[in-house]
C-alpha cells in the first residue's frame, strides 16, 4: 500500500514558489529520506503533507486517501516539524502527559516505555525550557512516537543530537520501519539520510530534482582510480598512449574516471612498473554522498 501520495504538490508564497509540483510516493515500511540545501522547500512541503498549510495547488493522499476531504487519521501519524515544540514550563513526563491526553490515549504504560525508549528517565522532571538541545529533540521524538503511528513525518529530527544520539536515532528509526512504519524524515545531510534510507528524494529550489532507492544511489556514486609513482606527468604520458584518459588532481595525484580501470588496476601497475614507474599508491576511490548531492542540485543549475 502507498502510504503517501503527492500529486504536483505545489506552493505558492505570492509570486514565488517554495514547492513546485512534486510528486511522492511512499510505500509502507518505507523511510524516505528528504535531503535539499536550506530553503528548498522541505519544510514547506512536511507541513502539506500534515495539512498545517494548504497546497496552492495539488493533493496529498495519506493511507490512500485526500487529506483535504474529512481526513479522520491523524492519530495514525507521528511528527516532528522543525524546532520541536514542548510547553517550556512543563516537565518533560508533564508534557508527554499532556500530549497522551490530547491524544485521547488509554494504556498509562505508553508515557513510561517512551521515556525508557528515548533515555529520558533521568530528564523527565526537568522543565522543557531547560532541556539541552538535544534532549529537547528527543522530547519531540517522545511525543512522536507514544502512539505507536504508523506513519511517522520528521523535520530535521537529528538536529542538536550528539553522535551518539544520532546512531540511537537511526537505529530506532530502522527498527520501527522494519515493524511496518512507514518513515518520511528531512535533512540538508544527504550522509546522514543515506544510511537508513530506502529512498532518496532531492529537492532544490522547490522542485524534486532527483529521487533514487539506497541501491541506485550507490551505483550513481562516481568511482575512480588514483595513482602516484615517482613521476606523474611521464606515467600520464604512458597511459595516454595506452588508451586511458588520466588527469592530475588537486593532490598533484594521477586520476582514471573511467570505471574499467578498476577491475584493470592489475594491469595498470604492471604496465607502469615495466616502464620504471612503480605506483607507490593505486587506489580506488568513490565520490562521497555530499559531493554527489553537490554535483545533482549543480547539474540542475546548468
Ligand atoms: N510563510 C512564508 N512566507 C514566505 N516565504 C516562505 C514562507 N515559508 C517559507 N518560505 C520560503 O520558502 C522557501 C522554502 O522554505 P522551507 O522552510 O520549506 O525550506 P527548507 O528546505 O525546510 O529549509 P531549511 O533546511 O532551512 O529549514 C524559502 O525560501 C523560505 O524563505
């Protein structure tokens, strides 16, 4: 089943166009990771797809059907949108207990498995207001989660967590995807996204430049072959008249783009060393996640 459906979602702010016809579909179980520079429009769209704003044009369809006709499931949806809201004079249990009873929520045990869940046992009588950043964002992350929702929408949920909060926020995201829930969840990281996405989607400018699974990702990461021998420009030479087409790199290394020379590298270091060039590094090396976003949102500037 879809869980999201976006049809040219589209928003407008008088003349200028924060969201402009984008097209999602979520299936369930699914985390979609939502990567874009700030300003591209993640928010924008997060908030259509709650229905906190209204699309100037387009449709949001949750669990198949149209958010802007009777829509009854909120309480199958979790959220965090931006800097996650708490009562600042509440205690962190006071406003989980508050969020429970706006939620119209029975089983008492849900307020204490999600303070155990997120850590927050030794947090939970201070007030909201002096919360470190972090343990504010897993306040949120609390709120979002009590109910179990089957679909969870995250702004920017590792912001202000340490590293380690990161990796038990990711781990608990894949756990719950892996129970069924379904996980849309925005960053301007593409790495951190990448990790426990199943699907990207980059938005830049308002529009959806690209949208790949972890599998295409990967296989889009540009890879190549670095080179250093005791004479770079004389190899270069060599491996022209070879056929390659090397290049020199900031690093004054020698450069191969062309992916074949990976499975031949065998063969490059021995044509090399009979022409009195050993490589003394010969390497392959894979564009990061960030270059890759870099380079899509460049391409579509072009
Ligand atoms: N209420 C508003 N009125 C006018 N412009 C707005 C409004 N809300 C957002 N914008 C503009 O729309 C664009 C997209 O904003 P949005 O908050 O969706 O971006 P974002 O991708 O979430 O960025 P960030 O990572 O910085 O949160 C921005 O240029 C922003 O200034």
């Amino acid at each position: 089943m879809k869980v999201i459906i976006t049809e040219d979602l589209s928003k407008k702010f008088k003349s200028f166009i924060a969201v402009n016809k984008v097209n999602i579909e979520i299936e369930e179980g699914e985390i979609y990771g939502f990567v874009g520079l700030n300003g591209a429009g993640k928010t924008t769209t997060i908030r259509m797809l709650l229905r906190m704003m209204k699309p100037t044009d387009g449709k949001v369809f949750l669990f198949g059907k149209d958010i802007a006709k009777g829509f009854e499931q909120w309480n199958d949806i979790g959220y965090i949108v931006e800097s996650t809201y708490a009562y600042p004079n509440l205690t962190v249990r006071e406003n989980l207990e508050l969020f429970f009873m706006l939620r119209k929520l029975k089983e008492k045990t849900l307020i204490d498995n999600i303070i155990e869940k997120l850590k927050l046992n030794e947090y939970q009588n201070i007030l909201a207001k002096n919360l470190s950043l972090g343990n504010l964002q897993r306040l949120g992350l609390a709120k979002a989660l009590i109910h179990k929702p089957k679909l969870l929408i995250l702004d920017e949920p590792l912001n202000g967590l340490d590293p380690i909060g990161i990796i038990e926020v990711r781990e608990m995201l894949r756990e719950l995807s892996q129970n069924g829930t379904t996980i849309f969840v925005s960053s301007h990281i593409l790495a951190e996204l990448a990790k426990i996405a199943t699907k990207i989607g980059i938005i830049h400018r308002g529009k959806l430049v690209k949208e790949l699974t972890s599998v295409q990702l990967e296989k889009q990461l540009k890879k190549r072959l670095v080179i250093s021998t005791k004479d770079n420009y004389k190899a270069i030479e060599l491996l022209k008249q070879k056929g390659w087409v090397p290049s020199i790199n900031t690093k004054n290394e020698i450069e191969i783009l062309d992916e074949r020379a990976l499975s031949r590298s065998d063969e490059i270091c021995k044509f090399l060393t009979n022409n009195d060039l050993p490589p003394y590094k010969l390497y392959p090396f894979e564009e990061d996640l960030e270059s890759f976003f870099i380079r899509t949102i460049r391409n579509e500037e072009e």
